[in-house]
C-alpha cells in the first residue's frame, strides 16, 4: 500500500517539518490541522513558491524558501515539467520508461544546502520530492541530518532521469545513521521510503 504523507504524520507528530519540494504545498492543510508547530516548505519554481507564500504566508508556523535543495550554494539549471512542474527536475533527460514527462521549458534557480538553511533547528521530519536529486539534497544536509528525526523521501529502483540516483543510493547514504522503517513500490519500481534515526 502507498505510503502517504498524511499518515505519516499522524504517526510522528512531529513538531516540525521540513518539506523539499513542496510544490503546491498539497500536505500543508494536513500539517497544520495535525498541529505542526514550524513547516518549512522548500521550492525552487518561481511561481509555485510565490503561491505558497501567498497562501500560507511566511511567517512564523510557515516559512517558504524559493530555491532548490544541493550539495552546493549556487544556482543551477531547473528543467520544467509538462504536469504543473511536478516532474521538473535538475536533470534533463527522463527515463521514458519509468517517468512519464517533458519538459517544456529550462530555467536557471537558486539552490542551497539544507546545513546552511538550518543551523541551529531541530527537524522531527524531513520530507523530500526531488525527483531524482535526493542524495544531493542529504550530501548537503551532513549536519541536518544529525538533528533529524525522521525522513520520508520518494525512491526509484532505477534512476527516473539519466543522471539521478536509486532507493539503494539514498539507502547507502543514510545506512550509518538511519534505519529503514517502511517501503512501497509500485509494479514499475517507483515508491517511497521511511527512515528513522537509529536510537
């Protein structure tokens, strides 16, 4: 069964959460009404971060961030989807096997590391959307991650674009720090994964 981010929450309860590509912030309602006290929402598409803004605000229970999550502070090269941007990612050459998408336009945005974002915060649970980027978003948390509780990521058994990482990578990265708790995959190896802190 597909594991949801609501139910995710409704398990944790964490206090705080910080969610890397938000999108449209469709689990933001669910957050709050679960009584998250700090929601950080993280997107690195324009427009979509100004709609998050707008909508929740930026203030102290929400705070939006416009920019993409790396191993770097920079900027980089964002190739936009044909879905609402829900597919877009760093990398410009999806597997058409696996993912089923174009990109119909190629923008340059900021990016940063979630260390240099969050220096001092403790984080109950880190969600991750990166299409594919996951293991540059954790090379850039080293220090995040120390202080994190829980992580619940999207995963692919093979890569969704040439260039971006598998389930296994992510599962190498976090291997010394955190167990694995729960997984899904559907029949073409596209999923989610759960991570808890080893105690």
């Amino acid at each position: 069964m597909k594991i949801k981010v609501e139910n995710i929450i409704d398990m944790v309860r964490p206090q705080t959460v910080v969610h890397v590509g938000a999108s449209t912030g469709a689990e933001v309602d669910h957050y709050i009404a679960s009584g998250v006290e700090k929601i950080v929402l993280i997107e690195p598409i324009p427009s979509i971060a100004q709609g998050l803004a707008e909508k929740w605000g930026s203030g102290n229970k929400v705070v939006v961030y416009e920019c993409a999550c790396m191993d770097y502070d920079g900027e980089v090269e964002f190739h936009i989807a044909d879905n609402q941007g829900m597919s877009s990612s760093i990398y410009g050459t999806p597997n058409n096997e696996m993912h089923r998408c174009n990109f119909i336009d190629k923008i340059t945005v900021q990016c940063a590391t979630l260390d240099g974002l969050f220096e001092e915060m403790n984080v109950d649970l880190l969600v991750i959307d990166a299409q594919g980027s996951e293991h540059k978003v954790l090379a850039g948390a080293k220090d995040t991650l120390a202080k994190t509780k829980y992580i619940f990521c999207e995963a692919s058994r093979t890569p969704l674009y040439e260039g971006a990482c598998t389930f296994q990578d992510i599962r190498t990265i976090l291997s010394d720090r955190f167990d694995l708790v729960e997984t899904y995959f559907n029949d073409r190896g596209t999923g989610d994964a759960l991570f808890k802190w080893k105690e």
